[in-house]
C-alpha cells in the first residue's frame, strides 16, 4: 500500500482520522470504510461519554500509543468524529493502515 489510508490525515506531531462510529455493538472493531471514513463498531453505549472513550482506547491501541496519546477533535455527540493521535506520524500511519487491510 502507497501512502496512509484515506481516512488518516498527518498533521504536526501526530494524524487525525476520520471515524464513522456504530455505538452498542456486540464488540469494538472496524469493520470497513464509509464516505470517507473508517466505520468502527463499538460496544459501550453513547451514555456520558462511555463509547468516545472507549472509540479513544481501541485507536490507541490500533496505532501503539498511550490512551492519553489519543483525543477526540470533533463529533462528540454525532456519529462522524474526528481523532486526533499524537506520536510519530510515520509510525501511527505504518500501524493504521495495517488495520485499513484487515477490512478492505
């Protein structure tokens, strides 16, 4: 694969990806691309913050950085959001589109 995947766009000191989130469901993963944006199902619901902290925790995970590494930019309370990964954008790209293969 040449370059990032769609959704991952660097910026200074880390990347912001772009996320379709599908809270309540049955386990945390992505599960493919959607306009734009890679669609991760999560399993904790949208109640007081809990499936936006959850949605942080796999993405740190997924690209091998610290949880407090990862923070949301925009979506709070929409599906569509946008995360912000601080850390070596070459590296957390490497790492993202490793995922992005595992559901093309």
């Amino acid at each position: 694969m040449t370059g990032p995947p769609e959704w991952v766009t660097r910026r200074d000191g880390g990347v912001t990806v772009a996320v379709k989130a599908v809270p309540r469901s049955r386990r945390t993963a992505a599960v493919g691309v959607q306009d734009g944006a890679v669609r991760i199902q999560i399993a904790a619901a949208p109640y007081k913050g809990q499936s936006n902290a959850a949605l942080c925790a796999y993405l740190a995970e997924c690209a091998g950085v610290r949880t407090n590494a990862v923070r949301l930019r925009r979506g709070s309370s929409g599906a569509r959001k946008l995360i912000e990964i601080d850390g070596d954008p070459t590296a957390i790209e490497s790492r993202l589109s490793d995922l992005g293969r595992e559901i093309a």
